[in-house]
C-alpha cells in the first residue's frame, strides 16, 4: 500500500474532526444527509456531466493506483539491464537479445525491443514510442482532470448547499433556538464542499500527476535505452546515457556499488 496517501487522508480526516470538537461545535450537526447528498451526489452528477460513461469507469481503478506503491521498475535495476543487454548484443548480436524478450515485463519495453530485433529504422522506432508515450500523457491527463473538476465543483456545490439550508432556516424565524440550530446546519455543505475539495478530489489529482511524471521519465528512460542498444553503443556509453535519468543520491550508491564489486 502507498502509505503517504494513507497517512495524508487519516491525518485530514483526524484534523478536521478533532479541530471541530476543540472549536466545540455541536458534531451532531454534522449528521445532515442533505448535505452529504448536495455534495457527494452533486459532485458526481457534475462529473457524469462533464465526462463519458468510458471515462467515469475508470474512477475507482484511479482511487486503487493512489493507494498501491508505484509498479514501475526501479531506474537502478533499469539501468543494469540496459547494460547486460548491451553486453549480450556485442557478444552475440542484436538478434541474442531475442531470449530475453519473454523475461521483460513491461509490454513498452517489450515492444521496442522486439521492433529493434526486428530490425526495424531507428528513426520509425523512435517515431513509435514517442506516439505511444504521447497517447498515454493524454491518457493520464484525462485522469487527473476527472478529478481536478471534482475538486472545483465540491465547494462551489458546498456554497449552494449552503443557501439552501439558509433558505429552509429563514422560513421559519418564529423559534430562535430552531433557527440557531438551522443556520449552523446550513453550513455543513460548506465544510463538506471545502474539504472534500481541497483535502480528497485535489491531493488525489495531485498524485496522480506524480504517478504519471514517475512512469513518464522510465518510459522516456527506456526509448534511450533502446536506441542506444539499436545503435550498437557500448555498455560504458548506454550506462553514462541512462545514468542522467536517476537522482543523484541513486547514482551515488550505484557507482559504490560498482566500485565495491
């Protein structure tokens, strides 16, 4: 499980609910199916509106990836593959790399290894992988606008909650003690609209982009891997290629690494 996002939705949860009990205000109040319907039900009618049924299927899947650790291989061990690859390649040829291909896991390395065995233009495999990592940006920035527009629409919907519980308390002014109780009801759909906006829809947008920078920058990794084996560079040359695409502490403990063996 991705921990960081189960710490952040437990510690938002805990401090918005213990803050309210030292404000000491009434937490019965917050028992208000209205609200929870104008701001949950509202937020989903406004992005059924505004998206496709396609799109829509795609929520929960989006809301189970933010809560599993990222399953992209790490830079290191990308890194020793490229190499060992190179070296199987000037030992025994390009098309020797054609028993390893059953052993890679990811299906866009796997397909451009297979187009460079192939013997595929380097210039059309490149041309490939660089449409398909644009189609799968555009994938990935559908994703996240789902919920960016649900973390715009919740408390815009918090406001109209609002002035309807406004609206129903002002109807009646004759009990003060009921209308007291009324207005502070009222402003429930605000706080929902505010915090399921800004503390739920936008984190999880925000980590997704992350997600999503994290497979680009491996996906952009592998294309210069896989040009550089296509171009018979050395395995010296491919590691000092590949190395710019892992952080600096990692290149540090890598060369370690090396120097130790």
């Amino acid at each position: 499980m991705e921990k960081s996002t189960l710490i952040g939705l437990v510690a938002g949860f805990l401090s918005l609910g213990i803050g309210y009990v030292l404000k000491g205000a009434d937490p019965s109040v917050l028992i208000n199916p209205a609200a929870y319907l104008i701001i949950l039900g509202g937020t989903f009618s406004c992005l059924f509106t505004g998206f496709t049924l396609e799109q829509m299927r795609t929520f929960p899947k989006l809301i189970k990836k933010t809560l599993q650790p990222p399953d992209n291989k790490p830079k290191g061990e990308l890194l020793h593959l490229f190499v060992e690859l190179s070296q199987i390649a000037r030992r025994e040829g390009i098309l020797a790399l054609e028993n390893r291909i059953n052993e890679i896991q990811d299906p866009f390395f796997r397909s451009g290894l297979s187009m460079v065995i192939d013997g595929m233009d380097p210039e059309f495999v490149s041309d490939v992988l660089e449409a398909e990592l644009q189609v799968m940006e555009h994938r990935h920035a559908e994703c996240m606008s789902i919920f960016v527009q649900a973390g715009t629409y919740a408390p815009t919907l918090g406001v109209l909650g609002a002035v309807v519980g406004l609206i129903a308390a002002l109807g009646n002014l004759a009990d003060i003690v009921a209308l007291g109780h009324a207005i502070s009801a009222a402003f429930v759909a605000t706080l929902l609209g505010i915090f399921t906006g800004y503390v739920l829809w936008l984190p999880i947008a925000n980590k997704l982009k992350i997600l999503s920078q994290m497979e680009i920058a491996q996906k952009r990794m592998i294309i210069e891997g896989i040009l550089s084996l296509q171009a018979g560079d050395s395995p010296t040359a491919i590691e000092a290629k590949l190395m710019i695409f892992i952080p600096q502490t990692e290149r540090d403990l890598l060369k370690s690494e090396k120097v130790g063996e």
